[in-house]
C-alpha cells in the first residue's frame, strides 16, 4: 500500500515535471509577449496625448489674451480717429459759416456801394441842372456872360461824365451784388449740406462703433471661454498621460514573473533540484519594485485570499504617494 | 540658448512622455536607454539637470549615480530621481549617491516641470 503511494505519487512528481518543463516556458514566453505588446500600444498612446499636451499648452500660451486685449485696443483707436474725423469735418463747416459771414458783409458793403453811386447821380444830376441854369442865365446876360457859358459848359460836361461814370458804378455793383448774391445762396445752400452730412456721418459712425464693440466684446467672451476650456482640457489630458505610465509598472511587474518562470523552467529542463519553497519566494520578493507586489505577497503568505479580495486589500491599505516628490 | 536636459529610462514610453514634456518647456532633451548607454553619451556635453530612473538593466540608476559622479565634467549636475520605487531604503540609497530630488511614478508634467526649474544648473 504504501509502495503503491510512493509509484503514484513518483508519477504525479513525475507528470508534474513534464507538464512544468513544457507549460512553463509556454507561459513565460505569453507573458513577454502580451507585455511586448502593451508596451508598444502605450508607447504610441503616450505620444499621441503628450503632442496633444503640448499644442493645448501652445495655444493657451501663445497669443489667445494678446489678441483680446489688441482687439479691445484696435476699438478703442477707432474710436478715437473716427472722433476726430468727425472733430475735422465740424471744424470745417464753422470755418464754411464764417466765410458765409465774410460774404454776407461783402454783400453790405456792395449794397452801400451802390447807393453812393446813386448819391453820385443825383449829384451829377444836379450839377447838370445847374450847369442849365448857369448857361441859360449866361446867355440872358450876353456878351458879358460868356466866360460864365464857358463854366457853365465845362461844369456840364463834368456832370455828363460822372453821370455816365456813376451809370457804370451802379450797373458793376449791380453784377457784383448779383454774384455775391449767388455767392452767398451756394455757400449757405453748401452749409446745410454739409451739416446734413455731419448728422448722418454721426450717426453711421456710432452704428458702426456699435456693431463692432458687440461684435469684439463676442469674441473677446468667446475667447475666454475657450481658454478656460483649453485648460480644463489640457488638465485631462495631464491626467491621462499620469494614467498610461502605469505601463511601465506593469511592465516591470511582468519582467519579475518572467524572470522568475525562466530559472523555475530552467532547473526544471536540467532535472535540478528547485530548492526550497521559501528560498524561491524570499528570492522572488526580493526583486519587488512596488508597494502592492509587496502586499499581495504578505497577504498570500498570511492566507489563501481570493485575487479580488487581494486587491481590494491592497487598495484599501495606504498607497505610496504617486507623483510623490522628495527634495535632498 | 536651451538648456540640456539627459533622460534616462528603460522606458520608451516614459522617455518619450518626459521628452515632450521637457521639449514643450523650451528644453533640449538627450535620451538613453540605461545607465551604460547614458555613460557612453556623457561625452563632454554639457548638461544641465539629469532624470533617471532606478530599475534598468544593464546599469541601474543608483550605479549609473555613482559612476557619474567620478567624471568630472558632470560631478555638480543634479539628478533626479524618476522612478516607481517608493520604499524608504531606495530612496536612501539614491540620497547617498548623489541624488538631488526623488519622484515616484506616475508624475505629473507640471510637477516635474516645477521640480526641474528648482535644482537646474544656471
């Protein structure tokens, strides 16, 4: 019976090698693969979303305020060259009304003009009249009136010429007065133009400032909002690439395991003694790299815990401080 | 100019993440894949700051440390320590050998950005 117990346990022993020498291997190699695999994946996923980080950064960075607050700038200088465009063009029409004045008195004194050339004709008139009577009363008198007749026709014949010299004044003030007239009629008719245009320039360019003050105060809070969003995004993306780098826990996870099943399929392939259990575990534990590989070793040696449970026990227990920073 | 910053870490995937994460803050980085391939590169370029990981094989980081040290051109560079190892007793070891700061994996870009900016050689 008990030899029986021997041949059946040295065929166990026996299976146990065969099996060991061919899964193990088999196993080791899986592992390195799907960890060969993992490793590229992540590798590629860790580049995509670190350029992502970085033209998120960018564009925070670069020039989002800076255009805003040129944008807000630009309006604001618009704001003042337009003014004094509509400063110059007031400017002008005051300078037009004072010409409008000048012409005005221009007007007045063509006006005055003209009466004292109508005082000349009448003084011509007169003069006339009198250089009649002068020689009519020559002529009463006879031979002793003739030098008087010769005044008198002399003073006849300078009334007959600032009679016509006073005609040619009053017609030229006459033309002149008309033009000043016509003048002064354009001028004003010009004016009132040119205040219409004023009024309706005014009224366009504070339309205008208007619409474009909304329409950059828009942006300027668009702007804005996608900054902040930029931000919230570049945050996540920060957490995600915090995410990923546990590839490479991982992948040194995966290593020790790999490791450990080569010299374990090793000895077993040369019919080596393995050793002792413990010295294979304390061997083992000995290339630990983390917090829960060293947990689920202690709960494994304390008790047959179920993997879930393992994990839920090590997540429960305190974690080191990831990202942790220690200054010397 | 930029200033050059070594990144030493079996992990491709970690040199790139800490790569662009150096690059997009105005760093020039130079990468190695273990101590012996980072010792091979230390030659005589300047560098301003090291980051390194422990765990690699070849050389570790706590030898790679050590080595670094003896070379004159690169006694004063401070290294920082990136790495998943959090006991106490690594992180002495990294003290002894030279090192300036110790980080546990995951990091955060910012907090390695802030941790750099604080020891980097002018």
């Amino acid at each position: 019976m008990i030899a029986d117990d021997m041949v059946s346990e040295n065929d166990h022993a026996r299976d146990l090698y065969t099996l060991s020498e061919s899964i193990i291997p088999l196993w080791s190699q899986n592992i390195e693969e799907a960890k060969l695999l993992t490793n590229k994946s992540i590798e590629d996923l860790s580049l995509k979303f670190a350029n992502l980080s970085q033209q998120v950064r960018h564009a925070i960075n670069s020039d989002t305020h800076e255009n805003s607050s040129q944008l807000v700038s630009l309006l604001q200088q618009s704001q003042e060259q337009l003014s004094s465009v509509i400063d110059l063009l007031k400017t002008s029409i005051d300078e037009k009304e004072a010409l409008i004045g000048s012409i005005s008195e221009l007007a007045a004194k063509a006006k005055s003009l003209g009466n004292m050339a109508d005082i000349v004709t009448r003084i011509a008139n007169e003069t006339g009249m009198v250089a009649v009577n002068a020689a009519i009363e020559a002529a009463r008198v006879g031979e002793r009136g003739r030098g008087f007749a010769v005044v008198a026709d002399a003073v006849k014949r300078l009334s007959s010429d600032a009679s016509r010299t006073a005609s040619h004044i009053s017609v030229t003030v006459n033309e002149v007065t008309k033009g000043i007239r016509k003048v002064e009629q354009h001028s004003q008719e010009s004016a009132e133009q040119d205040a219409q245009t004023l009024a309706n320039a005014d009224k366009v360019v504070s339309l205008v400032l208007e619409q474009f003050g909304g329409m950059a105060n828009k942006l300027v809070k668009a702007s804005e909002a996608m900054l902040s969003d930029n931000r919230n995004v570049s945050q996540e993306i920060d957490q995600v690439i915090v995410s990923l780098q546990f590839q490479d826990r991982v992948s040194q996870m995966l290593s020790n395991v790999c490791l450990n099943m080569n010299e374990l399929s090793a000895l077993i392939a040369n019919r080596e003694d393995i050793g002792d259990t413990d010295e294979w575990l304390d061997t083992f534990r000995s290339k630990y790299v983390m917090q829960e590989q060293y947990d689920i070793h202690a709960n494994q040696q304390h008790g047959h815990l179920s993997t879930s449970k393992i994990h839920k026990k090590t997540r429960s227990s305190p974690q080191p401080d990831l990202g942790d920073l220690t200054f010397f | 100019m930029a200033k050059t910053i070594m990144v030493i870490d079996d992990s491709a995937s970690v040199r790139q993440v800490v790569g662009i994460t150096l690059r997009g803050a105005g760093y020039d980085v130079i990468e190695a894949q273990d101590g012996k391939d980072a010792l091979s590169k230390l030659n005589g370029t300047k560098i301003h700051l090291m980051v390194c990981d422990v765990n690699m094989p070849n050389m570790n980081g706590i030898e790679f440390l050590k080595a670094s040290k003896q070379l004159p051109a690169y006694k004063f560079t401070p290294v920082i320590m990136l790495t998943t190892e959090s006991g106490e007793d690594k992180k002495v070891q990294g003290q002894a050998a030279g090192a300036k700061a110790w980080m546990v994996k995951p990091f955060q870009p910012p907090q390695l950005l802030n941790a750099v900016s604080k020891l980097i050689l002018p």
